[in-house]
C-alpha cells in the first residue's frame, strides 16, 4: 500500500511508456471482469485509477453510445499513455484523485477498479468517495488481471496476513465504506470482488 499521491505518481510514470508492452494478454480478462459488472445500455460508469485505460474499450462496448464512460487517473503518463493507444475515444479521461473525485454525488451507475486498492493511500476513506459518486444499488468491481498468489509470485514476495484484497480483511473494509460485498474470486487467473453500494 502506498503512503502518498507522490510515490503512486512516480510508480507509475516510471512505467508509463512500456506498461501496455509489459501485459499484452490482459485483454480478455479486462472484457471478462466488465462483463461481471452487468452494466445496461446508458449507464454511467467510471474506471477509478484507469492508467493506460485498458477497461475503456469493454466499459465502452457494455454502456453503448447513449452510457457514460470517465477514466480518471492520478499520473499524467499513463492517461498520456492512454491518449497513445487511443483509448481516449471510449471515455472522457480526467486527471483526478480517488480521494477527491470532481463528480456529482450518485452520479454513477458503476465503478471499475483494475489494481486500485493496493495503491491507495487510505483505503477506507477513497472507498467511501467511491461509493459517494455511485447511485444506491450501484456496482463496484474491484479487479486484477491475475490472483493474489500469482500476483505475489511475479513481484517475489509472500502474501502477509494484512493484504487488504484478502477477502476476509476486504469485505469489513467495504462494509465499513458503504459497499456490501455480493462475489468474490480469487484465483490464478483473475481476482475479481463485486460490491453493492447501500443505500
């Protein structure tokens, strides 16, 4: 978990360039999760924290034409990595803080969160703005491309009782944030955890 925006930023445009390059495969498992959000034609939806903007594409496709789509990143590299690869044309891209969102009150009919948590400074209090901007009974998929134990095997490190995508650590902390937990997968293929925002 990162302690400040300033470590997240530099993380990130340190890796900006070359981060589609480094994940090539990680197409069909975005189009899976976005699938699982059981978004509708003219719904609102918002990748929080969207880097390259991967999740755009398959957001776009679900909510159709008339739908909403926001990208909303801290790091001015990887949304320019965005504008690159041309995701830019399934959503509207914003230079924003999860903490802080520039978005009406219930104004969304879903958040995408694709390697989100373990980057936010304070969990509980970004997942409580989150569920600010999203309407009651709205969705929240909080998602990575592969599970917490493959995760952690790439990076050379061992899973510590504290990861906060632990469902038994994850689901109080969403609880305590407005969100009830309806689904979650962790396997070597995906990590996938929905959520409801309560009214």
């Amino acid at each position: 978990m990162s302690n400040d925006h300033t470590h997240v930023q530099e993380f990130f445009t340190a890796r900006a360039a070359d981060w589609d390059a480094r994940f090539p495969d990680d197409g069909p498992a975005y189009a899976a999760a976005v699938a699982e959000l059981g978004l509708r034609e003219g719904d609102r939806v918002l990748d929080a924290g969207c880097g390259t903007g991967r999740a755009l594409p398959p957001l776009r496709a679900a909510v159709g034409p008339s739908g909403v789509v926001v990208g909303a990143d801290l790091t001015p590299a990887m949304l320019a990595a965005a504008v690159r690869s041309g995701r830019h044309r399934d959503g509207r891209l914003l230079l924003a803080d999860v903490s802080a969102l520039p978005l009406r009150t219930e104004s969304l009919d879903a958040v995408f969160g694709a390697g989100l948590i373990a980057h936010l400074p304070n969990p509980a209090e970004n997942l409580r703005e989150l569920a600010r901007v999203v309407r009651t009974g709205g969705t929240l998929a909080l998602f990575h491309p592969i599970g917490r134990a493959a995760l952690a095997a790439r990076q050379g490190r061992r899973i510590t009782p504290d990861d906060l995508r632990a469902e038994a650590n994850l689901r109080p902390l969403l609880a305590a944030s407005g969100w009830d937990m309806t689904s979650y997968v962790d396997e070597d293929a995906r990590f996938l955890a929905l959520a409801a925002r309560r009214g």
